[in-house]
C-alpha cells in the first residue's frame, strides 16, 4: 500500500468534495452554473465499488494539482449498469463521452489542446 505524504485536512476535505460532489440517483444538476468558469468531469457508475470507477477514481486524485489548474469539477453518479465518463468543456459543449477509463494524460492532452485553455496556459507562467 503506497502511503501518501500528510496532507492539510482542507486538502483531504477538498479532495473528497470533488469527487462525491454530485452524488445522486439523477444528475438533476444544474450545469450552467459552471459554463465559462469550470470544464466538468462527469462520472456515471453503477457503484462505488466499480472496480472502474475505482481506478478512475484514484488516477484522479493522483493528478489533483493538474485538476484544479485546468478547472476541473468532478461529478458523480451513481445511475447505470455501466461505467461513463464524459468530458464537457467550459463552454458548455461535450468534447468526449466513453465506457472505459480516462487516463490523466489522456484528459490533459484533450484539455490542453482546447483553444481556450491554450489562451490561459499563454496568460498564466506558472502553467505547464
């Protein structure tokens, strides 16, 4: 078991919000309110114990840092007898839909080509 380096419990708290934010029988979640300021990542399973989800689930919070620079929100549901993952982009528009797990590189290399993403990474120094 890898153990992870003490964290602030804010981090924790944070890390937990993000991905249990959303939780629900129906994703009756108003997405507007996100447009223009968050890209969402939205995750339907058919449990917790999805060993997909699972892993999807881990990949993420390994890349936490990479999230919050990309304005990632993490939705979760859990309503089908399958695994789903979907990407929606800041402006509103879903950019990729699949059944299988995301990798983190693959989720940034997408992102990372977006037009407006490359307009922050040119307005920020700090970015990757």
């Amino acid at each position: 078991m890898t153990r992870l380096r003490k964290s602030p419990p804010h981090f924790a708290t944070l890390i937990v919000a993000l991905l249990l934010l959303g939780f629900s029988n129906s994703m009756a979640q108003d997405l507007s309110n996100y447009r223009w300021k968050n890209r969402i990542l939205s995750i339907v399973t058919p449990s917790l114990d999805d060993t997909t989800y699972q892993a999807q689930s881990a990949a993420l919070i390994a890349v936490f840092p990479g999230l919050l620079e990309r304005d990632i929100v993490v939705l979760t549901s859990i309503k089908s007898t399958e695994f789903e993952i979907t990407l929606v982009g800041k402006d509103g528009g879903e950019k990729l839909t699949r059944n299988s797990m995301l990798t983190p590189e693959e989720l940034f290399a997408i992102i990372d080509a977006m037009p407006m993403r490359l307009d922050e990474m040119r307005s920020s120094p700090s970015s990757d």
